[in-house]
C-alpha cells in the first residue's frame, strides 16, 4: 500500500483531496492508498446528507469565520482544525473480500485499528455505534466512506488535542445519535488521545503495511473539485 502526508492549503482542497484519490485509484492510476492530513484552521464539515441548520450552530460559525463544508461521504457532522489527526483510506473491491458491503467494511477497517491502537495505547479499544473507536464509553475517533465500484473511500478523525470547549459552541446535539451516547453533552462523550500525531501515523502505517510513498498527487483533479463542488454554495448548503 502506498502513502501520502499531505495537507492542502484549504478546507476545501482537502476535501477535495479525498474524493480525487478515491476516483484516481477507481481509474486504475493507483492500487490501495493511505493519506494523512491536519488542518492548521478550524472549519465544520456535516456529512453528505446532513442538514446544516438542524446539525451546526450556523450564526456561531458565520461570527467566528469558522467555514461550513459538506463532504462526499455519509456519517455526522465534525469540527476540524488543530489537534485532530485525518487518515483516508483506498481499498479495492472484491466480491469474496473483507470489503463487499459497508458493514463488512466498517468490521475490517475498525478491527485492524482496535488491534493496533489497544497495543499501543495501553488500554481496551472499543467498536461502538456503527463506526466510531472508544476507551471507557468515550468517543475518540468517527469513520465514514464512500463506494464506487471497484474502490472504496472510509476516512476518520483522530481525536488527540481538539478544543472540545470549541466544538460545543459550534456544534449541537446530533439529530441521530448512537445508543452508547445516552445523550451526553461533547463534552461528556468525546475525548482527546493526548498522543502526538506522528506516533499515531507510524502505528496506522504499520497497521495497514503502507510502506511506499506516493509521489504524484493528482491535482488536475483536486483542483477541478474544489473549485466545482467543495468551494461551491450549492454543494455545502444542498441541504
């Protein structure tokens, strides 16, 4: 598997990012992926078919200059920025694999990382919900992806030293929730790993045997989608 470390200059490239390495691999140009990112600014990002006024307190955001984006892939509505840690993954599809369905998916991806982070953080790595990772009832990484027809995009975020102070300002109660949620505030459900980033990548690399770097991001495209989808009204504020 090859990997990237690669962070856009914008909220929306890196978006963008994502979506253009998923359609790069389903076009044959590369096999399986594995890409890191950290936004050095804050900005909110509501899953595919969230509806931004009932999932983002809107007026927080347009006082603060905290963007809205929408992203391609389903699951909830997050708060980027500072002390989040980003992976994306690229998986080929195969009828017989450990990635024909998303529930089959969701255990493949998710397993692998129980296994490697319960290792190297010392403690009992849950899979809760559908497709988040927690210690002790605590959220601390989400996941979602998206499927073609011979790849798969699943990417997550890493919670290590997010201001979760900043995150209930900005985003309220979820409309759909987990059932280990039991309706607790963020702050009483999220926690930060307190790990530095670098020691988690080479964990996940070594977890996903991404051993390779990948030299040639494809920017034609990412630029074609930034400037057409993610930089677009239209797009983030569709529903």
């Amino acid at each position: 598997m090859k990997f990237c470390e690669h962070t856009l200059p914008s909220p929306e490239e890196n978006l963008a990012c994502d979506e253009a390495l998923l359609d790069f691999c389903e076009d044959g140009h590369e096999d399986e992926l594995l890409r890191f990112w950290e936004s050095p600014r804050y900005f909110v990002v509501v899953g595919y078919a969230n509806h931004v006024a009932t999932e983002v307190h809107l007026p927080f955001c347009n006082q603060n200059t905290i963007p809205v984006l929408r992203r391609c892939t389903g699951g909830g509505t997050v708060l980027q920025g500072p002390g989040l840690l980003n992976y994306s993954l690229v998986l080929r599809i195969e009828d017989s694999g450990a990635v024909h369905s998303i529930s089959s998916t969701n255990e493949y991806v998710l397993r692998r990382h129980q296994t490697a982070l319960s290792t190297f953080l010392q403690a009992r790595v849950e899979l809760r919900g559908q497709t988040d990772l927690a210690i002790g009832g605590l959220k601390f990484c989400g996941n979602a992806q998206r499927r073609k027809k011979r790849c798969l995009l699943f990417h997550g975020s890493f919670l290590l030293h997010l201001d979760l102070d900043l995150l209930e300002k900005v985003l309220p109660m979820p409309s759909r929730q987990p059932d280990y949620r039991l309706n607790r505030p963020h702050s009483e459900f999220l926690m930060n790993l307190r790990v530095r980033s670098d020691q988690l990548k080479a964990v996940l690399l070594k977890a996903w045997n991404a051993n390779c770097p990948l030299l040639d991001l494809p920017f034609d495209r990412i630029n074609y989608l930034t400037r057409n989808k993610y930089a677009s009204v239209d797009w983030n504020f569709k529903f």
